[in-house]
C-alpha cells in the first residue's frame, strides 16, 4: 500500500529540481544543469577546518597548524555560490522548508563518527529574529538530520542571550569581538562529555562558530564539530 501510495504522488506531485523547479527522477536533488553549478566539497580539503587544498599533499591547511581552531572538524557540503545561496534564502526568508530536507541530504555524509555520545545542536538566532521569522532554518536542518542519522537533537541546548549586528564587512577581529559572550548553555548537564555536532546553513568566516564552540567548551563538551550547507571559499564573497 505505501508504494503504490508513493507511486500516486510522485505522478501526482512529481520530485523537483531544489534548483530550478524541473522535474526530476529523485527527490531533493538536482537536475544535470543545476547539478553542474553546484561545486561539493564533501569530505576533501584540510582535515580540521574543511577549507579546500591546492597544489599540496598537506592534509592540514597553515592556518589550522599555527592557530588550532576550537572548533575540531569542519565540514560542508557545497561552496558558496549563486545556486547554494539562492537556496539558502529561499530557506531563510522564504519559507520554503523543504529545502531544509534538501540540505540534510548532503550534509549527513559528512557527519562523523564519535567515540563519544553525539549531540545535534543548530546555531541558535536571538529570540527577537526567531519571533519576527518564526523559525530558525539551522534548527529545521539539524532535525531533518537528527532523522536521517538517528543522532539526538536539542535545539534549545545553545541560546543566543545578546542580539548581534550583521557581520558582513567586518574584519575577523571585529567579528570576534561582535559575537563574542553572545551565547549561554540552557542545560550543561545535556553537554558534558557529549561531542556536540553544530548546524549551520551557511559559513563564512567561522567567527560565530568558535564563539559557540567556546561557550559549548566551557560548559563540558568533550569536543565540537560543525557541519554546514554551504561555505564561503572565496574572500571576496564576504561582502555579500
């Protein structure tokens, strides 16, 4: 029954391309024109932080080997561009949830493993932007990953207590200092020991990131990682 069921709806409400809006064999995918603006980082580039190598056999970037991050592994499943962003603020200013699932679908590769409990935990937005959005998108992606992977979710676990302002233009230092003291833990007791998987949509500079891997340290987290939808590879999309 739930195949035939299936097979209704797919003629029905076929799958489309999150890209495009073109029919597609399989759901939350792509279809080969879209497939081919989108560049997947998976699990290549350094080791820690996920940025991609060139012309190296090194599997740790420089930066990583002077300033160790607090932030353990880094991972994303695609690079920042016109397709992924677009995606993103269709998620985020959109509505469209679904997109959520989309994400998820190519973020949960990347997931490692722990010798540790693992905990699911989406960058958290202050209560003000969560009461004028109604959501928080990272929130829907780390259920949507919490479902694939059978991994724990507590999507209350990190709070943001202070409101900051777009960090867009900042320098790193200026980001730092924006965001730092921004988050509190709700309840260390679900943190300590645990490797806390962070959430996140998108990834520029990382400064928000190790401003929460900072707090989940404190509070007992044996180590933190970070999985994302897209990140910025390239300086100059920074600014926008």
């Amino acid at each position: 029954m739930k195949t035939s069921a299936r097979v209704i709806l797919d003629f029905a409400l076929p799958p489309r391309c999150a890209g495009c809006g073109t029919i597609v064999g399989d759901v939350h995918s792509f279809c080969p024109d879209c497939w081919k603006q989108v560049e997947f980082l998976g699990h290549t580039g350094c080791q820690t932080c996920g940025m991609p190598l060139q012309s190296t056999e090194q599997a740790t970037c420089a930066r990583c080997l002077a300033h160790a991050p607090k932030i353990a592994r880094t991972r994303a499943a695609v690079a920042y561009g016109d397709l992924t962003r677009g995606l993103a603020i269709r998620l985020k200013y959109g509505r469209k949830v679904a997109i959520a699932r989309t994400m998820a679908r190519f973020m949960a590769p990347l997931v490692g493993d722990s010798e540790n409990e693992r905990l699911l935990v989406p960058v958290p937005l202050h209560r003000t932007r969560l009461w004028s959005r109604g959501f928080n998108q990272s929130a829907l992606v780390a259920k949507e990953l919490s479902r694939r992977l059978g991994i724990d979710v507590q999507p209350a676990a990190l709070r943001r207590t202070r409101r900051t302002p777009p960090l867009k233009g900042m320098t790193a230092s200026q980001r730092k200092k924006t965001v730092s003291g921004a988050f509190s833990i709700a309840d260390e007791a679900r943190i300590r020991g645990k490797t806390i998987i962070l959430v996140d949509d998108v990834l520029t500079t990382g400064s928000t990131a190790e401003a929460c891997a900072r707090t989940l340290q404190r509070a007992g987290a044996a180590r933190v990682e970070l999985v994302s939808w897209a990140r910025v590879v390239k300086p100059s999309q920074l600014m926008r």
